[in-house]
C-alpha cells in the first residue's frame, strides 16, 4: 500500500508540473462544452425563437401573394425583408439575381421569389378544383373554370450555402405550410362563394383555417418529473466524455516517455511489481476523469444560467450519475493505456491519440446523433466506447433513468474496459516491460 | 570468499535469433569490485539483464548472494541495486522526490527514505539543489541522482552499466571515489564500461566476454602480466581483435 501510494504521490506530482497538460484536461473540456451548447442553442433560438431574415421578391400583383406574405410572417418563422421587383418589363432574371446578390452579401441566407402571375394561376387552379369537389357532392358547378393551363405555380426558393441542411429543410417546410394556407383558404372562398352566392365571412373564414388540435410534446422520460431536455443536457455529457478520453495526450504519452526512458527499466529491477506503477497511474488519471466531469457538470448547473445558457438538470439518481462517470472514466483511462503502451513514440501518442479520440467520437454519435446514421455506420457505432458512454449518459440526463435502466449500458462498459485492460496487459507482456 | 553471483550452465537466446550464452558459467566473489567488458554485441548487456532479472533465462541459474533469481521474486531483488546507462529518473521531478519515490519502491519507509536521501545528497554534492527540478541539472548532475537512486536502499550488491558515460572529469572523479566508499562498506560492485581507463582504475577483477563466451577472467593485475600488457585497452584490443563490432 506504501508504494502504491508513494506511486500516486510521484503521478500527481509529475502531473501537476505538467502545466500545458493540465490546462488542456480542464479548460479545454469547459471552453469546449460552452462553446458547443452556445453554438446550439444559438441555431435553436434561430430556428425556433429569433426569426429567420427571409427575402421576399413579390413579382405578383395579385392578392393570394399578399395573403402568402401574411401567412409566412404567421409561422413565427421568418422575418420578412420585401424585395421590390424589378420594374415591369424587366426579365425574372434580374429579380433573381438581386436575391443572389443580396445573399452573398449576407443580408439573408434565405430568398423567395413569387413569379408574376402566381395569384392567378392559383385562383384558376383553385377554381378548377371546387368544381370537381362540388360535382362530387352532387351541386351544380356554377364556377367558371377560366382558363386552367393545368400547370402549377412554382416559387423559388434561394439559399446561401452556409445555412445548414435541417434548417434548410425546416424553412422548406414552414414555406409549404404557408403555400397549403393560401390555397386552402382560396379554396374555402371559392367554394363557399359558389355554394352561397355570396363572399365568405372573415370570421368564419378565420375559424375554419385556424388549427383546432394542439401538439403537446412529451419526453418519455422514465421519471415524470422531468421536462423537454435542453441543449444543455445534450451538450454537457456528451463533451464531457470527449474530454475524459483526451486524457490519452497526456497519459498515453507519459507512458510512452517512462517506456523510453531508462525509469521504466529501473522499475523492472526494482523489489515490486510494474503493476503497482500502471495500476498508480490509472487510478491517478481516473481520479482526473471525476474532477473533470464534476467541473464541467458544476458548470452547467451553476455557470450556465449565468450566461445565458439553459441549466443542466443533473439526474435525480446520483449513484448511477457517479457510477456511470466512474466508468466512463475507466474506460477513458483504460483507451488511453492502450495506446501509451503500443505506441513507439510520443508523437505517435499524441498524434494517435488525439486523431483516434476525435473519429471515435464522430463514430459514436457525439458529433451526429446516432440515430442519424444509417447502414454500415449504425454497426461500426457499436465499435466506439465513446458511444457505450453517451448512451448511459444519455439514459441518465435524457430520459431520467437510474442505474437500473441504464444497466445494459454499464454492462458494455465493463465489458470495453476488461477487453482494453486485457489488450494493454497483452502489450506489456509482449513488449517484456512486465 | 563467497559469491555473490552465481550463474551456472546458463543459456539464452532472443526470439527468432541464434542462442547467444550456452551453458556460460560465472562466478563474483562478495566484495570485489567486478569488470564485465567486451566489443558492442558480446552480451555484456544482456548479461546484465539477466543477473538484474529483466530477462528470464531458457534454462541454468542464476544466484545473487545464495538466492535464486527469479523475475517476480521481491526477495532476490531487494539485494541489489541497479544503475542503468539511460537516466532513470523523472526530470520534472526534484532529487529528493526522485529519492523518495524511487525508495519506496525499494522497500524503505519514510523516516529512513528521509534520513538516507540527505545522507546521499550531502555525498554525492547535490544538497543545495534538493527541491529543483532534475530537468534544469547538468548531465553530471543527473549522472549523480541516478547513482544515489541506485544505491538508496544500500544493496550489498550493485550493478552499473555506463555509470559516468557522458560526464566532465570531476564528476567522474567524485563517482569512482564514491564506488569505492561503496565497495570499502561491503559493497559488490558489477560494472561494465567501453571507459576502460576509469575500469582499471575502479576493478580488481575482471571478464572478458565475446560471443557470449568468457575469454579472460581473472584479477586485473593478474592477466595483464599473463598477456604482457600494460593496460587494460590493449589487453582487450589483444583479445578480441581491432575490427569493427556493430555493423
């Protein structure tokens, strides 16, 4: 027990000089998890609170482009920037190329353009098929069906490059909303003009389009108690993990610097086993995971809300939370061995080590969620430890669970950290440094 | 006298690779001061590996000091101490704390690690640079705290390979004089060199080893006379040749 302790004191002392090591185990985690969570949070308020600058070219006279100007300011979407046409005669290109410009310019990211004639081309649509529906229903078709080309009309939609996919496709989609609104209120119009013969209330008209069933979005979390996650409870543990197993920089390479120097022999020689000297250094470096997960847990519990940033809400079982970080660690410690004991050099170490960390976590689902990847990525997921880690976090954090539902997950754990320790044990035995 | 090395019908080969001792038999006398030279590739180091239980025999024994050795066995290697060639030691760390950890690991307790680092310290001229960081050391300076962490829990036998390779005159002077302290206390000294000057100065006995075989061994003074040289460096260009050993 002496030397195991004597051991200890000799890493954390070499540990604690180790000033650019440390400073990259403990602020690069925070730097990373605040910078991630404001990044995010950022593209969610985008999304979804501030709206999204939309350049509008109404090149229509028409009234069903007023009304689908109204309806996109209505999904609480897009902030509306009017782009005067350009004037009559002009071809549809200039107007298009005034958008590009403008994008490029960064005055929007988004850009819509209404092509002339779009009011009508909707009304005769729209009359068109109002009369099918009312010969359907077995009334006279009194409207007149004008003159129907039976083409649609077509808005194009311009977007900078930088504005990522999902947004993309969510504004995609909200412009859909409004286009299905336009019409299915010249539709109710038509419709009831004909039946009527006479111009539909406003009033009602409001209470026949406005949506009378509400979405009420629940988790399924397995503690009631909890509500909907936040970015926070997405971002924290995932980064936390990511700094657990960038502990391989330091320790992977200190390991390699003790196999290099002649400290690793003299070990060799020494009454005691080298099993004290890995043993010591892991335990050191685990004890490194758990302050580094308490700091930046803390950090998002107390910092966050300073900031701006919504609060992490730690998970109500605290004996899964320190188990499950326990392990997480383990397993980072256990990589990190792994790669100190087969690597030659310390630049293979680093350079390995940090490499490896980084694809891990892309293949784990830290960077993309897992549930985004498909075919062969879903099988090679299960490969990545970082990924066994995330899940168990993610039972605890996200779903609300305790040790007992995350237990599958704590199995795979110990399970990657016997098979790790087993491969480094079978390194060292091969290299005759035990 | 009896020995303090015993190595009897030893062999040994590495992996993929024709054996380099066969039945090699060697005896130390307790309380000599021992030289083990030959050419790059003889087997000096290997030699040494394996008295120091760093590699495991095919087959013979090995005794240090009437015990067996044996790789795991903490008995046999709390017997001797060992002062590698490479620097052992933790550069971001101070002598005293090398000391420290380096003790501990040898078997001693606080108070004694204390009481023998200060002793070690004051000896080998390092006292005042206790607390510093190895790394800003001299090369000599280092030289010195690898030797004190050899010989921190006194061993009754003690192996050096290269002690003073690298190192200016003085520290050269001050480590021979303290091996001998050493061997004056009751020490064995096992010590291999290409400095063959400093080995005349250090051995009373000697071996020359080639291809794993034993071509000379005996008391320095001894064979000099047998072979008519007068100094070790022409003994052993006699014995083994002038060409080129490592390519």
């Amino acid at each position: 027990m002496y030397k195991l302790w004597a051991t200890i004191l000799k890493d954390l002392r070499v540990l604690r000089r180790d000033r650019i090591g440390v400073i990259a185990m403990f602020a690069m985690p925070v730097l990373l998890v605040i910078i991630v969570t404001e990044m995010q949070s950022g593209s969610f308020a985008m999304a979804n609170r501030n709206r999204m600058p939309l350049l509008l070219c109404n090149r229509d006279s028409g009234a069903a482009s007023v009304q689908f100007a109204r309806a996109l300011d209505s999904t609480g979407m897009f902030r509306v920037i009017p782009v005067l046409a350009a004037p009559g005669g002009q071809s549809a290109a200039d107007n298009d190329d005034g958008i590009r410009q403008r994008l490029h310019d960064r005055e929007a990211l988004l850009g819509v353009v209404l092509p002339r004639g779009f009011s009508a081309l909707l009304q005769s649509r729209t009359n068109r098929l109002a009369g099918k529906a009312l010969k359907s229903f077995g009334l006279d078709d009194t409207i007149r069906a004008g003159t129907d080309s039976g083409t649609a009309a077509t808005l194009r939609l311009y977007y900078h490059p930088v504005l990522q996919e999902p947004l993309r496709r969510s504004a995609e989609g909200a412009l859909y909303s409004a286009l299905r609104l336009v019409e299915s209120r010249q539709l109710l119009r038509t419709m009831y003009a004909a039946i009527n013969e006479k111009e539909l209330p406003d009033s009602l008209e409001r209470e026949l389009l406005a949506g009378h069933t509400t979405i009420e979005t629940i988790p399924v979390a397995r503690d009631d108690s909890r509500g909907n996650p936040t970015v926070s409870e997405h971002n924290v543990p995932a980064w936390t993990i990511f700094a657990m197993f960038f502990v391989v920089v330091s320790l992977g390479s200190g390991i390699v610097r003790e196999k290099l120097s002649g400290s690793f022999i003299r070990l060799k020689t020494l009454p005691t086993s080298y099993m004290v000297a890995v043993f010591s250094k892991q335990l050191t470096y685990l004890a490194v995971t758990f302050v580094q997960a308490v700091l930046v847990f803390g950090l998002g519990v107390l910092l966050f809300p300073l900031i701006g940033l919504p609060a992490l809400h730690l998970p109500a079982d605290w004996s899964g939370l320190v188990l499950v970080t326990l392990l997480c660690g383990a397993c980072a410690v256990s990589y990190a061995l792994c790669v100190g004991v087969f690597a030659e050099t310390e630049e293979q170490a680093n350079l390995f080590g940090a490499l490896s960390i980084v694809i891990l976590a892309a293949i784990g689902g830290l960077m993309i969620p897992d549930f985004m990847m498909t075919g062969p990525f879903r099988t090679v997921m299960k490969f990545s430890p970082l990924h066994w880690c995330l899940d168990a976090y993610y039972g605890l954090f996200l779903e609300g669970g305790g040790l007992r539902d995350v237990w599958p997950n704590v199995l795979s754990l110990v399970l990657i950290i016997a098979g790790l320790q087993g491969i480094a044990l079978w390194g060292l035995k091969r290299k005759n440094l035990i | 006298m009896s020995p303090a090395i015993r190595i009897e019908e030893l062999t040994f080969h590495y992996r993929e690779e024709p054996e380099l001792f066969t039945h090699f038999n060697l005896q130390v006398d307790a309380g000599s001061r021992f030289g083990l030279f030959g050419p790059n590739g003889a087997g000096k180091t290997t030699l040494m590996n394996l008295m120091t239980g760093m590699l495991t025999a095919d087959s013979g024994n090995i005794r240090l000091l009437g015990r067996e050795m044996r790789p795991h066995d903490r008995a046999v290697h709390s017997l001797f101490g060992f002062v590698p060639q490479d620097l052992a030691l933790y550069p971001d760390l101070s002598p005293a704390e090398n000391l420290a950890f380096f003790g501990a690991l040898s078997g001693m307790r606080g108070p004694a690690i204390r009481k023998r680092t200060r002793e070690l310290l004051q000896i080998l001229g390092l006292a005042a640079v206790r607390d510093k960081k190895v790394r800003q050391f001299s090369g000599g300076m280092k030289r010195r705290i690898n030797l004190a962490i050899g010989v921190i829990h006194q061993p009754r036998l003690l192996f050096l390979d290269e002690p003073t390779v690298g190192v200016d005159v003085q520290t050269r002077h001050a480590i021979i004089g303290y091996l001998k302290q050493l061997n004056e206390a009751g020490t064995t000294l096992v010590y291999t060199s290409h400095q063959l000057a400093e080995a005349e100065e250090l051995c009373d006995r000697v071996a020359l080893i080639d291809k794993g075989r034993i071509i000379a061994h005996d008391q320095l003074d001894r064979l000099l006379e047998v072979h008519r040289h007068d100094g070790l460096e022409g003994l052993f260009l006699h014995l083994t040749g002038k060409n080129y050993r490592d390519q």
